[in-house]
C-alpha cells in the first residue's frame, strides 16, 4: 500500500507528515492482519510505540484513519481505470475499458486484501467522504468519455450529459461500489462485457 495520498479527516496539533505516514503504515498492515472492526487506537498505539493521545494530535478518530486508509484504496482503483481509459483514443473503446478494469481492480483488492476490502465496505456502508469523492470522480470520468464520443458523432446527443453519466454509473456501480460487489461475483467475469455492450447500444446516435 502506497503512502497517504489524501487527508479526508482533520489532524490535531501540528501536521508531522513523516508521523502520519507511519500511523497510516502501521495502521494499514494492524488492519489487514486483524481487521478494522477488531482493531483500537489503543492497539494502534502499541503495535507503534506511541502512545493513544499522541495518536490522536494527529488522526482524530479510528475513523479519520482508516478513511485515510480507504481512499488510499480507492485511489489505486481508480489509477488503474484511468490508465486503461487513457490507454485507447476512441470513446466507445474508453468506455469498454473502464468497466472492465474497474471491475477487475475491486475483485483484485477483494481477493488480495480482504481486510482492508472490508474498511471500504464499511466506508460504503457509512459513506465516508472517501467512498462519495471517489464516486465524483468516476462519473466525471464517465462524463469526459460521453463528452468526447458526442464530439466524434459516435453516441447520441439527445439526453442530457449529466443525466446519461449517472444512468451509467448505476449500470456498473454494483461493480464498483465495495459493499455491493460481494454480492455480485457470479456474475463478475462475463458482467463488463455485457453491461459495456448493452450501454454502447444504448449510445447509439
């Protein structure tokens, strides 16, 4: 796991940056042994050698840490979308590539950090400011493909922009979103495809 690359909740007393990058080590490797739910700040504090109020000059809450941890996450899922869409110039192409990889970067951080999986699933759960931005982000993202695939003629130009990218949005959120994927896996290999398909015909100009 990459170091914090977001600060989603405020610190306490003045901002160490070295210091809360090894809370947030810690707390993240403390998280995937144990489980965010099990783990305290107190645990926190001794598997780091500081002490629980130290901790809290800097993280006001369990929370605020593994929120910071969460989007972590998140961010390194949406990397890969955006690699991938970046990778090919024809929208419809863009638009293939974004379910397919969003859906395989969330199994990937399912099956090889489930316990740090669950933070985003409880993060989902509670909507964490984390789980909302990072919902933003994929629907501008959608927004920006629509955009260009009107620009080149290739999808239709009737629906209102917004109105279109949230529509697809929920077509794939399922896939996206932690809670809801691990009620999807049996659908999971074949679902990119054929979402990706039905939302192209549905684009048609």
């Amino acid at each position: 796991m990459s170091k914090a690359t977001t600060n989603p909740g405020s610190a306490r007393g003045p901002v160490d940056h070295e210091v809360r990058d090894q809370i947030v080590v810690a707390a993240t490797e403390h998280f995937r042994l144990y489980g965010y739910e099990k783990t305290t700040v107190s645990d926190l504090a001794k598997a780091i050698g500081f002490s629980k109020a130290y901790i809290y000059k800097f993280f006001e809450s369990k929370q605020a840490i593994g929120e910071l941890i969460c989007a972590n996450c998140l961010h390194e899922i949406e990397t890969d979308v955006r690699t991938a869409v970046d990778g090919v110039d024809r929208p419809p192409e863009k638009l293939r590539r974004m379910f397919k990889t969003g859906v395989e970067s969330c199994l990937r951080l399912f099956f090889e950090d489930r316990k740090l999986y669950d933070i985003a699933a409880s993060a989902a759960t509670e909507r964490w400011e984390a789980v909302r931005a990072f919902e933003e982000r994929i629907q501008a993202m959608l927004q920006d493909i629509l955009r260009q695939g009107r620009e080149t003629e290739e999808f239709e130009r009737k629906t209102p922009l917004d109105e279109t990218a949230t529509a697809i949005y929920l077509v794939i959120r399922p896939y996206l979103n932690p809670l809801l994927l691990q009620h999807s896996f049996d659908s999971a290999d074949d679902a990119p495809a054929q979402l990706s398909n039905l939302v192209l015909r549905s684009l048609s100009p």
